[in-house]
C-alpha cells in the first residue's frame, strides 16, 4: 500500500529518495518484516547508513527506534479501519452495491468536474466535501449558484446535493438543472420520499433524528452521521485506487 507521507516529506524536508526508502520501510512495518538494517538495506539497493540518516532525520534514535514506532502507528491505523461494524451501526447499513456504484460514478467523474450543493446547516458538509474530493484529485466545485447548473458550464459529471429534508427548493431546481443536462446525481438526505431523493440517481439515507425540528433546536446527529459515511466511502475510494487491479469501470446504464 502506498502511504500518504506528505506532510512527514514537507516537515522533515525529505528528498524523493528518502520518500522513497520512507514508502520502502512503511511497507516492511506493515508485512511485519523483521529486517536487520544490513537486510532492509540490501533489499533496498541502498547502504545501512542511508537507512540509519533517514531515521536521524525523522528524529529517531536509529533503525530498530524507527520501526519500533512506525510500527506502533501502523498498528493502530489497522485498529481504526477495523471498526467499520461500529461505523455501520451509527450510519446504517449501507447495501455494498450502492457503495460500489457511487464509486464508480465518481470514477467517471475525474475526468469531468464534481458539483456538491448544500444550504444552511448543509453548507459546512459541502464545503468539507469539496476539500476532501479536491485534496484527492477530483476537480470539485461547491456552489448554489444557478447560472453554474442551468448551462452545465463547468461540464459536470456528478452532482453531490446534502440536504436533510430533500424539499429546499433552491436546492430542488440545482438538482433538476443538473438532471437535464445528464448530470450524475448523488445525495445524501434525510427523507426517503422526498423531490431530492426521488429525482437522484443514487440515494445515501440517512436517519433523521428529528424530522419536525426544521431549525435543529434539539440534537440531531443527521450532520455527523453524513461527515462519517462520506468518510466511509472515500476511505473505499482509496482502497480501490490502491488495489493493483483497480481499472476506470464502463458508464453505468
């Protein structure tokens, strides 16, 4: 698995060869190796003193300190990603093929532009959204704005819309316009039955806490539980863009 090490690489400086040997040593944590320097080395076409100016560099002791304490983060990384059954049961069962196909559609997005849309308390989910999806390599827009959907001017393939009720008008027009012009639409709603839910091509439910509270006086953990399956699935974005057999899937019907 390819690591993401950037911000190690941008605060200790590191050059591409010591990214490099950093991705090198990563990968022998992760399978568990038990190298001697002199191995991991070897293995590695570079001098055991190589390995051990990486560690320094990293601020540790030498070697066997540094992979004593990659170890320890790796280790607890797997811990996280092996409480998807706690996940589930906040989120609700997600069925497998609504993750793959939303996966697929985003995939053939890449090439095109991502427009997310959100109002009101929605609005900081869309533009987290828009961070996420842009820090991963997707060309992401977060807009309202109508002039944007009704000529399809940034030449969208998929449309992310947030909307706990599914019936803010603003966002209902976005949701037709885009629909019009072919566009892919994805939401992420509260109501089963509502115009958002009704007109997207795919559908993420979820609960409502509190379905006749419109200006969220109480607790409603809808907000989080959005934040956290939208987590979800770009965590299987990654593991599928990691996968040696990941290749772009045909258009969907």
């Amino acid at each position: 698995m390819k690591h993401d090490i950037y911000k190690l690489a941008d605060q200790y400086h590191l050059s591409e060869s010591d990214q490099l040997l950093l991705q090198a040593v990563l990968d022998a944590v992760e399978q568990q190796a038990q190298y001697s320097v002199r191995e991991f080395a070897a293995r590695n076409y570079v001098s055991p003193a190589a390995v051990i100016r990486l560690s320094k560099k990293l601020g540790y002791t030498g070697y066997t300190d540094m992979i004593y304490r990659l170890g320890f983060l790796v280790r607890n990384g797997d811990r996280n990603k092996a409480h998807t059954s706690d996940i589930n049961s906040f989120i609700g069962e997600i069925p497998p093929g609504r993750i793959e196909t939303f996966l697929d559609r985003l995939s053939l997005a890449r090439q095109r532009t991502v427009l997310v849309a959100g109002t009101g308390f929605c609005e900081p989910l869309r533009d987290f959204f828009v961070r996420k999806l842009l820090v991963m390599g997707y060309p992401t827009v977060g807009t309202n704005s109508y002039e944007v959907y009704e000529t399809n001017a940034l030449n969208a393939g998929l449309m992310i819309v947030i909307s706990k009720s599914g019936t803010t008008d603003t966002i209902v027009k976005l949701v037709a316009d885009a629909k019009r012009h072919g566009v892919d639409i994805a939401a992420f709603t509260g109501a089963a039955n509502s115009p958002i839910a009704q007109s997207a091509d795919l559908t993420f439910l979820l609960l409502d806490d509190n379905i006749l509270d419109d200006r969220n006086l109480t607790a409603n953990y809808f907000y989080a539980r959005v934040l956290i399956l939208f987590e979800y699935l770009m965590e299987k974005s990654l593991d599928r863009s990691d996968s040696p057999a990941a290749k772009p899937r045909p258009p969907l019907p």
